[in-house]
C-alpha cells in the first residue's frame, strides 16, 4: 500500500492496497480472468459464472472447474477479501455491515431491502480524507483506498450473507465511507464489473456516485459516457457556511462545482442528486433554502434533505421536523424538486462510519483498526 501524500485539503495516494496483499480475482477486469494454459477458454467464463452469478466465495466451491487449475489460482490469488464479516440487522429491515480487511482495516456497507428491490450501500476507503465536520466517516481520519476487488466484493459478501444471488441486487449507492472520486480508478473498475454483462449485469442506471464535490474529477467522470446518477454533496449554499463544515470548500468553491455540474449534463449526464444534510442553526434557515434554489437555476436537480443523525461529540444537533418540512416547501415553491431522506438503520449507527467510529472505541483502538480519529477543531466544529 502506498503512503498517502497531501494534495491541498485532500488526500492522494500512490500505489495500492494490491502492492501488499496479492490481488484477489475480484480485483481482476472480466477481461483479464486467467483461464488455464493450454486449456479452452471456457473456463474463464465459467469462472466468471462461480464468482458473479452463482457468488461462490471460495475456490473449493467452484466444483466443475478443473481441480489443478483451482490449486494454481489458489497459489496466486485470494477470493475473498475480508477476514471477518460482522452484521448488525437494524428493526428496519436495513442492515449494517462491518467489514475487516485482510490488512485488519474496516470498513462498512448497507443492505436495504426496499419493497421490490434490493439495495446495497458500498465504501470505498476505509475512512475519509475529506473530513466533513458533520460525518462520522470524516472523523474517523482516512485509512486507506479499497482496492477495485474490495468494492466489488461488498455487494457478493452482502447477498451471501443475506442468503440470495448477488444478481438479486439491482441497486448500488457509492456512499458508504470514503470520497469515491478520490479512488477513481478502483471505483470506475468496480461500476465496470458491476454493469458488466459477465459481470452482475448490473443497469449504470441504477448506480449512484457520490461525491462532495470535485469539478476536475466530476467532468472526467462525465468523459466516460456511462449513465450513472451523480449526487453532490453540497451542504450549504454559500461559502462561508460550507467551509465551516466540508474542508474541500476551501479547494473547490461552490461556482466550480455548479459549473462542472452544467458540463456533466451538457455531456448527456442524467439529473443530479444534491444532498443536504440538515444542520440545526448552521444549514436550515430558510433564506438558506431560497439561496440554494438560486445556485441551481438552470441545472436538473432533485434535493434530498437528510435528517443528521447526531453521532457522540459531533458538535451538531438534527432540524426539528418542522424545520425540515418548511425548508422542503422553500425548495419544491421555488420550483426545485426535492424530498426528505430517512436514513435506514438508525438504531444500529445511520450514517456511514458509525459502526466503524464506535468499534474503534478510543483513539488508541482507531489506531488499531487502521483509521487515526480525526481530533476536532478547537472549538468544536461550530467554531
Ligand atoms: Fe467523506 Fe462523504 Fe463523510 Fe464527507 S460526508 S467525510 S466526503 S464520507
């Protein structure tokens, strides 16, 4: 795994978390399966079928493959990638994932079942660089960057543990830990599987991107002409309230975000998604509302208001429900779509990085997990 090196207020990274751990086939393009030397190059495709279709874990499952060539695969890769898979079922149905990496790191996934379809929340970083003052991922400090097969493989860990084919899943959210825009080519690889007809044959259609919010990547990701959903972490509608709590404000102001925003969809990308974590004082006045209708006049735009779902020393407090509904009504009378999002699994850590924050315990056991815990701004995060 390379060192991460500081590039302005986020983080890049050189090499990959495969430098260390061999690859594991989950790591590998659909193109670049190993098929046995000498041998038909069904094989490939059969073993495509055990990992992707039929979501075989383990090479001894994969019975109609030849047994010397499962012996050669298991001399240069794994499977598998996590070391232990942990599941807290919340009474919502929803259920959190923690998982830990064969380097011992965590991070976490969200399976929900919706009515009619299946949909899984995924990371990937174990962590965050970005450090939104708000999220329980960004005070968690930043581990490391999944590699391609560790993304890929949440959503295979996830139906097996549930008990159903991962193409059973038909809807994936790149919104668990980490700013995926900052693990790109892990992250693109991933969706590439995911869509990929060999693959989970997965529509682009029904994957959603998150990001907080950088122009450079958000037009690179425009270039590669798949139909994704994009959603935007703004947060704020002004500057100096979005500096307070998302450190990339300073890097990357809000005029650049919307301008690559237009670019993204003058390149035929589909409406975005701006989130908006809902802040007690900070974020919900309702001139707030009306600024943020203002900053995305001409764009196609459907807001999800999120209820913050307070985590210990946060330093944030929820809108009241009232508060919520009149800044809904502020939006859709100004003629922007918008809804409120009820995050799943409240009772069992909501918002990503929860679980991962409170398994660490103290600072010495987020040492130990692989995160270092981000210490608060003097004067706490309302500062
Ligand atoms: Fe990272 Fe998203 Fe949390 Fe910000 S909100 S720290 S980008 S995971």
């Amino acid at each position: 795994m390379g060192r991460p090196t500081r590039v302005g207020p986020c983080v890049g990274y050189i090499g990959a978390v495969t430098d260390v751990l061999r690859p594991t086939l989950f790591d590998l393009a659909l193109d670049d399966l190993p098929t046995p030397v000498g041998g038909p190059p069904y094989r490939g495709r059969q073993l495509a079928e055990w990992l992707y279709v039929h979501g075989a874990r383990d090479l001894n499952a994969m019975s109609s493959l030849p047994r010397a060539w499962r012996a050669e695969l298991a001399a240069t890769h794994d499977v598998d990638p996590f070391r232990e898979v942990r599941r807290f079922p919340s009474w919502d149905r929803s259920v959190r994932y923690l998982f830990t990496l064969r380097d011992g790191q965590r991070t976490e996934a969200v399976y929900m079942p919706y009515e009619g379809r299946k949909t899984v929340c995924v990371s990937s970083m174990v962590g965050c660089p970005a450090g939104c003052a708000f999220c329980a991922t960004g005070a968690l400090g930043f581990g490391r960057n999944l590699s391609r097969g560790e993304i890929v493989a949440q959503l295979l860990a996830v139906a097996w543990h549930e008990g159903f084919g991962p193409r059973e899943i038909r809807n994936v959210v790149l919104m668990g830990m980490g700013e995926a825009l900052l693990n790109y080519d892990a992250a693109l690889g991933a969706i590439r599987t995911w869509i990929d007809p060999r693959g989970l044959d997965l529509s682009p259609r029904r994957i959603t991107l998150s990001t907080v919010g950088l122009p450079a990547r958000i037009r690179r990701l425009a270039a590669e002409k798949l139909p994704l959903v994009l959603a935007v972490s703004l947060h704020a509608p002004d500057e100096v309230t979005r500096r307070r709590i998302i450190p990339t404000a300073h890097a990357h102001p809000l005029d650049e975000i919307v301008a690559s925003l237009h670019d993204w969809q003058a390149q035929g990308g589909r409406r975005v998604t701006i989130e908006y974590t809902m802040l007690a004082g900070v974020n919900d006045r309702l001139e707030q509302a009306r600024a943020l209708a203002q900053l995305l006049v001409g764009l196609r735009v459907h807001v999800n208001l999120i209820p913050f779902n307070p985590w210990p020393d946060s330093g944030f407090a929820a809108t009241a429900r009232d508060g919520l509904r009149a800044f809904e009504a502020a939006l859709t009378g100004a003629g922007v779509p918008t809804s409120i999002r009820f995050s799943r699994g409240r009772d069992t850590g909501g918002a990503c990085g929860q679980l991962a924050l409170r398994d660490a315990g103290g600072a010495g056991d987020a040492a130990a997990s692989g995160v270092g815990r981000r210490a608060p701004p003097s004067g706490g995060p309302l500062a």
